[in-house]
C-alpha cells in the first residue's frame, strides 16, 4: 500500500473486554490495525474480563469497572448496541470524519458476550448498530474494523470501496 498522508491527529480507539477467544478474530483485528494506521493513529485494547462469570448482572459490573479504567472522559464515545443507529458506509464514513475533525479523540466501545450495561449506553455520544443481526461480540469487532477501514479509504480515496 503507497503511503497515504494522515489528515487527523485524533486516534481511534476500539475498545472491548478480553481476550478474544478466536484466533481467526484477533488475526482479522492484527490485519485491520496494520491496514488503518498509515491512513489514521488506531489503538485497539482488549482488558482482560475474568471469565466463567456466570451472573450476567455481575459480569456486566465487572466488565464495566474494566472498561471504564480505558475511557479518559474526553473521548467522543460510540457504543455498538444492536438497537443503535444503523447507518450506510458512506453515511458511516461522513461521521468518522466530523468525529476526527472534533476536539476530542474517538473511541468505539463493543461489549462481551452479555453486551454493555445500561451506563455506557447513557454516556455514549452515539449508539451505533452494525446490523440487524444478533451478532457474537467478537465477530462484531471484526465487522467494525472492517468498516473503519472501509471508511476511512473512502474518505481518503483509495480505491477499495465499490458501490
């Protein structure tokens, strides 16, 4: 891939409780990092989550407490819950770029097997859905990074979109 100049000093960040459990998952992560970061600063952190939490309420607060330890409060913060808005590649794409151009670093947060407690979904700054589908959190993850990419080649031209 030709070097392609950053237009944003802003970072993303995707954020989501660990680790990932696929292998398949991480490596498409690994693979979407190294595609992003020439086209935009990208940070991707999975907390280690204590697993075999079998009470949902309780893994949510633990999770939570977690997560919480990776947000800075000066984040625009964009949730993925599957009642967000749904939103088209290009549409998705236009966002990124007021998000980028905002005084504030981006950071999306995807939530574990049990999802995001109520918290997240009232401090986000946006709900966003990736489909209609129940989607497993992690397949999820990969979804986004492939968005992310998608959209920042569209915003940057490269020829990797089609319509």
């Amino acid at each position: 891939m030709k070097r392609v100049r950053r237009l944003w000093i802003r970072k993303i960040k995707v954020l989501a409780p660990g680790p990932l459990k696929f292998s398949f998952v991480k490596e498409g992560v690994d693979s979407y990092v190294e595609k992003i970061s020439p086209l935009c600063p990208i940070e991707v952190c999975f907390p280690k989550v204590k697993s075999g939490i079998q009470d949902k309420e309780e893994r949510l607060k633990l999770e939570g407490k977690i997560l919480k330890k990776h947000l800075n409060g000066n984040e625009f913060l964009v949730v993925l819950d599957e009642r967000g808005q749904s939103l088209n590649t290009k549409i998705l794409a236009m966002k990124i770029e007021k998000w980028l151009e905002a005084s504030k670093d981006l950071c999306f947060l995807v939530g574990g097997p049990e999802g995001l407690s109520d918290e997240f979904k009232q401090r986000a700054d946006f709900l966003l859905s990736l489909s209609s589908l129940t989607l497993n959190h992690e397949i999820a993850l990969l979804v986004l990074m492939e968005a992310l990419y998608r959209s920042l080649t569209i915003l940057k031209k490269i020829p990797y979109h089609r319509e």
